[in-house]
C-alpha cells in the first residue's frame, strides 16, 4: 500500500488548479437570497418553550440599499401654513371690507350730510337777512315818501339886499322889473326856498334872484353844479 506524503497532495491540487489560488465561491442565486433568519427555540425549567425571532441587523431607520449606501430620508413639506396664512388674508380681507362698508363709510356719508346741512342753513339764513333787509329799506322808503306828501313845506325867507357884501352868490334868474324878481321869490318860498334879491349894480339895470351865498367862489360854484338839477343850466354865481 503506498502513501502519498503531503508535499505530493499539494503538487497534485496544484496541478489541478493550474497553480491559481482556490476561491471560495457560491452561486448567485444563493448571493441574491437574503440570509434567512435563524431561529432558536429556548428551553426553560418550567417545561415552556418560547421561540426568539432573530431581529434584523439593519435598523428601520437606516436601511442599507443593495450597494451599500444609506438613502437620505425624504422630506415631506405640509401644507398646512399655505392653507392657514390664505385663510387668514381672507378674514383680514373680509373684516376690512365689513369695516370699510358699516363703519367708515356710513360716518363719512354723515359728515358729509352734515356739512351740507349747514352750509344750506348759512346760505338760507343769508338769504333770509337780505330779504329781510330789502323789506326794511322798502319800508322806511314808502315812510319817508308818505311823510313827505303828507308835511308841509316850510315857508322860506325872502330878504332884499341894499348895499355889497362881498360874498359869492347862486343866482338862479334876473329881472329888469324887481317886481317880477318879487314875485318869482315868493313862489320860492311857499315850496320851503329862502332866496335874495340883489339890486342892480355896476352897469347892469337887472334884478337877480339868489338862492344860496358862499364865502369863496369854489363853494358857490360847487352849490350852482348841484342846482341845475332842479333850476336848469342857467345858474350862474356873482360877487357882490
């Protein structure tokens, strides 16, 4: 019986590898099937048995993929504070809007009713003064023009000059008879006028009838103006 000794077992496995080193292999179905987990029955004095799960070396949260990374988690983003901020916009919209409406601007509509009101009531009360007014001056005109009617006229003085008095006098008419320089005088007088007959002087031969006498020649001339109104334009002033 021969013995191989261990030098010749190594050539021969050498000669069967091709003096490649040995590999242990398995098949890939084998790699790709997760490992089955082990159960092991424990036995206790009492007699009960309880079998134990083998838990899973990977956590829940960290899970290793099958190239042995560790995926990140994913973020889920809530709507929550969109829908909330939106809700909020709406109320702060809709109470604005109720604010505005029933409170700002019924106030605003009073105010404005209110100042119209009272700029009526100044331009009613402006109007009423002016009537008012009007009535009382229409009044007081109607009284004058009936005490007028109805009061005498004073009588006015008829005064006959004899010598120069080195005044300045309206004279309204002249005469070359002094009676007729009379009469007009007294017609004068029975409507309230006080008048002055000047003698002829000088070379004149007529007779004048004055209505009024004046220090200086502007005054007279002044009174001579406004009497044309009712004597005509024939009204003329003279020293005597």
């Amino acid at each position: 019986m021969s013995f191989k000794t261990e030098d010749e077992n190594k050539n021969k496995e050498s000669e069967d590898n091709f003096g490649l080193p040995d590999l242990d292999y398995k098949p890939l179905d084998q790699l790709e099937e997760p490992a089955e987990s082990k159960i092991e029955p424990v036995e206790f004095e009492s007699g009960d048995t309880v079998v134990l799960h083998e838990e899973d070396s990977t956590s829940s949260e960290e899970k290793v993929d099958r190239h042995g990374f560790i995926p990140e988690p994913r973020e889920t983003k809530s709507k929550a504070p969109i829908i909330i901020g939106l809700l909020i916009a709406v109320v702060v919209a809709v109470a604005s809007f109720m604010v505005w409406k029933y409170v700002i601007q019924p106030s605003n509509l009073k105010a404005q009713q209110e100042k119209l009101a009272k700029e009526k009531a100044i331009k009613d009360k402006a109007a009423a003064d002016l009537l008012a007014t009007q009535k009382e001056e229409e009044e007081r005109q109607r009284l004058a023009a009936e005490a007028a009617a109805n009061a005498k006229p004073a009588i006015g003085t008829i005064e006959a000059l004899t010598a120069p008095t080195k005044r300045y006098y309206v004279v309204i008419s002249s005469a070359i008879d002094a009676d007729l320089a009379m009469d007009y005088a007294k017609k004068l007088s029975e409507k309230g006028v006080s008048s002055k007959i000047i003698p002829p002087f000088g070379k004149t031969k007529f007779s004048r009838l004055a209505i009024a006498d004046h220090d200086t020649f502007q005054n007279a001339q002044s009174a001579a103006d406004a009497a044309k109104a009712d004597y005509g334009n024939a009204v003329w002033v003279i020293r005597y």
